[in-house]
C-alpha cells in the first residue's frame, strides 16, 4: 500500500491515501488528530470463555460480545431488531452481536457493522420501518472484522451495498486466523468467503459523503484488534467507537489479532480529547452512551493496566496475579465473558508482547 513513516503520517498526498468511488466516497486529507479537530472545527453543534471453541458455533464467529460466553448459537429467528433514534438521521440498530449504526436519509442507507448474516434481512426491515427512505443500504462501513460486526457482510454484498473496512479487516477476514486474548480467550476463525470481503479499503481514514454529511471512518492502531475504525457523523454529533468503547465490563482485547490495551487507551483519549461534550456515542455493545461513560471505562483501562505492569515490574507470575486477586478493586466489571482472571491475562499478554499464535498482518 502507501509508504508510511514510522508514526504512521503517510509520505504521499492526502489524495493516494484513502480510496475513492465515484462521487461517494473521497479520502480525507487530514491526520487522525486533525480529523478529529475537523469534528469540532465544522462544529454545527458544538467469557468465561476456558476454551472456546464450540462446534455448532463454526461458521458464526461469536467473537467479541457477550454472547461470546454462550454455550450455544443464538436462535436468530427469536431475534428482534430494535431501532433507536440517536439524533438527526442517526439511528442505532439492536439485535445479537454488535450495534449497528445507520444513517438514514435521501441518499440511501449507511450503515456501520452488519451482526449476522441471518439477521440481515430483519435489519433491512427494521431500517424500511422507519419510513424514512426506500433505497437501500449502500454502503456498509466494518468497524473491525470480528464475526459478530461482519456477519452480515454476504447478505448485505449480495443485496448490492459496498462494504468498507480498514486495510487489516478484509486481511483478517480472508485469512482467517486466531482470535483471542493470548490465553484462555481463544476462538479459531475460518477463513471468509470473498462475498464476505470489504471491495474498497483504507489504511488510514475514508469519508462517505451521504445524506448532507461527511460520514468518516478512522482507523486507531492496535486497539480491540489492529483494523479498528470509529465511525463519525459530524454533523449529527454521534461516534460510532466499535469494540474500542463496549459497555459489557471489562473488554475484550484481541491480542491474537494486533490488539493492545495501550491501543485502546490511546484511542478513547484522543477521542474524548477532540470530540463535543455532548456527543452521543454508540459502543460496540451495549446501550447509547456519552463521553462520561468512556471516561470512565479509559479510567479503569489506565488502572487495571497500571496495576497489571506493576506486578510484571515486580516479576510477578500470571497465575501469582491471579492468586492475589490483584483486580478485586474493579470487580464490579467482570462477566461471564471476560472475568477477572481473563482481563488479567490480557492486560499481561497485552503488556508483556505475549500475543498467543499472532498472526501479523502490516
Ligand atoms: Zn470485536
């Protein structure tokens, strides 16, 4: 792709950065922090999992929700779809797996992650009962390439949207690979087949020009996984964060597909840094959140870590970490999907480099 210097600022003009289709879509010039500044600037407005790999569950990758802790598939015909107005033309789209984001207007539907593939057509459905538009979703954005935000991607290809995603999602899902947290978070991910692949990527940021609004998607590196995009609607004053921002307790970090706490970290300050105070945010998972909640979550991310690096300074072991407990204190954010012993590993995995079977793909 582009030539990059080490802090990431490409050696070309804004132009050869992005991708471009038609009249739609254009790449953004700006770097990460001015894209953010861009945000304000047009300012209208100001598991338990031990070992998780389930056979019934091959083919569905229930990756990175708390669905994830489920012994078993979801029964997607009991599945409804919930839609939320968050403001203007954004609307937020509940079901199994991630939150959907979805601009709705004159032009088409946007919309940022697809959950899965038997839930598309009640997606459709619930985005025609809002009585906004009949045309169709045009383009669908992937926030990252877990199964549970792309399942849908076949359904919605077929139908005729565009899927877009960061460069290391269509590598990721082509490749297949394992996602996990380096230790007892492991699922095996097949391969994708190629309808399920994103036809136009970014490696840094990409901006959809629909609906009167400049819909930007920018990648932060090595956060939840290393092709995480948070999605920005500037003038309706929402962000769609992805699996960088969940509200299911402690996150999980895929560390087996180029994730970091420090990426995360980095990623929720910036972004509570540069974005409006009144900003609606959708997370991952989890319901319609504001900046208070994501600073509270980067909070805990920044102690948990500190408390975890500590103990690697004091050349402490894993199971050593476990035994004290040494994450009593934030225990009110442990599930069934990722407890206190497996936010230990991750933040140590995280810390420590220790990245189970990583596969890297840069
Ligand atoms: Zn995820």
């Amino acid at each position: 792709m582009v030539n990059q210097t080490s802090d990431g600022e490409s050696l070309l003009p804004g132009p050869g950065r992005g991708a471009r289709v038609g009249e739609h879509i254009s790449p953004a010039m700006d770097r990460s922090d001015t894209i953010l500044g861009g945000f304000l600037r047009r300012g209208e407005m100001s598991m338990q999992i031990r070992t998780w790999m389930v056979p019934a569950l091959a083919g569905l990758a229930l990756v990175c929700g708390p669905a994830a802790a489920a012994q078993q598939a979801p029964d997607f015909s009991k599945v409804q779809i919930k839609a939320t107005k968050v403001s203007g033309n954004i609307y937020m789209l509940e079901g199994e797996g991630g939150n959907v984001g979805a601009s709705v207007g004159e032009d088409g539907i946007v919309i940022v992650d697809d959950q899965f593939a038997p839930l598309a057509e009640k997606i459709q459905a619930a985005l025609k009962n809002l009585g906004i538009t009949d045309k169709p979703v045009r383009f669908v954005i992937n926030t990252h390439y877990h199964g549970d935000h792309t399942g849908g991607n076949v359904p919605f290809n077929n139908a005729g949207s565009t899927l877009i995603a960061q460069d290391n999602v269509r590598k990721r899902l082509e490749a297949g690979g394992i996602a996990g947290n380096g230790s007892s978070i492991k699922r095996e991910i097949k391969p994708a087949e190629k309808a399920a692949l994103p036809i136009i990527t970014f490696e840094h940021d990409v901006t959809v020009h629909l609906n009167g609004e400049d819909i930007r998607a920018l990648h932060f590196p090595s956060g939840h996984t290393d092709g995480d995009s948070i999605i920005f609607f500037p003038k309706n004053n929402v962000v769609h964060m992805g699996d960088d921002f969940v509200r299911y307790g402690f996150p999980f970090i895929d560390v087996a597909s180029g994730g970091s706490v420090q990426g995360m970290i980095d990623a929720m300050e910036k972004a509570t840094a540069q974005l409006p105070a009144d900003v609606k945010v959708i997370p991952g998972h989890g319901a319609l959140s504001n900046l208070d909640d994501v600073r509270a979550f980067t909070k805990m991310l920044k102690e948990t870590s500190a408390v975890v690096q500590k103990a690697i300074n004091d050349h402490k072991t894993l199971d050593q970490m476990k035994q004290e407990k040494i994450l009593a204190p934030w225990a009110k954010w442990k599930s069934d999907f990722v407890n206190e012993d497996a936010f230990i590993e991750t933040l140590y995995n995280s810390l420590t480099g220790h990245k189970g079977e990583f596969v890297k793909h840069n």
